[in-house]
C-alpha cells in the first residue's frame, strides 16, 4: 500500500480522535474516550509506516496541516462551531502550503 494512503489513514483518525475530544466526559462516556484512544493509535501508528517513506518533516506537514482544516470543518459539521475570515484565510494558507509542497518539493518521496 502506498505511504499517502497510510497518511490518509493518520489523517482521518486524527480527525476523528480530535473532534471527539469535546464530548469526553472522563469515564462517563466511554465511546468518545475510546474512539480518542484508538484513533490517536491509529494515527501515530501509520505515521510510522510514512515516516519510512517521505521524510518526517513533510509527512507532518502534510498531517498537522490537512488535520487542522478538516477538524474545523468536523468541528462545524458536529458542534456547529463557526470560524471567522481570519481563521479560514489562515487554513487557506495551509492548504496552499500542502499543495506547494505536494507540487513542487522533490523530498515528497514521490
């Protein structure tokens, strides 16, 4: 399997590890606490495997970068939580990091 289908994985489980930290309640509610846990192992555990192929520095890039965009939009969709012009121009500029660096970085393990 290729590595950006593992850094898709982190990603997602990132995604899904950050969002439902807002819903754990410590041990009373044991399904967000849980799905935190396990995707946060998920996500450091396929980051190993990317790391052996694209460089620690852009494969974090690439995950810190696309997990903040897609958490705010998570965090939109489930907690109904907005961003204003500044926070989304900003993520805006993340994105467009991502894409230089997919586009034009000859350390992207391509």
């Amino acid at each position: 399997m290729s590595a950006y289908y593992y850094l898709a994985i982190a990603i997602c489980a990132e995604v899904i590890a950050t969002t439902c930290m807002k819903a754990v309640k410590g041990f009373s509610t044991p399904l967000p606490l849980l799905l935190v846990i396990a995707g946060y192992a998920i996500a450091f555990w396929m980051l190993i495997l990317v790391v052996r192929v694209i460089p620690v520095g852009v494969t974090y890039a690439i995950w810190a970068g696309m997990g903040i965009v897609m958490v705010s939009i998570a965090a939109l969709v489930v907690y109904g939580q907005k961003l204003d012009l500044p926070a989304i121009l900003g993520m805006a500029l993340i994105v467009l990091g991502v894409v230089v660096i997919q586009l034009f970085s000859k350390t992207t393990g391509h």
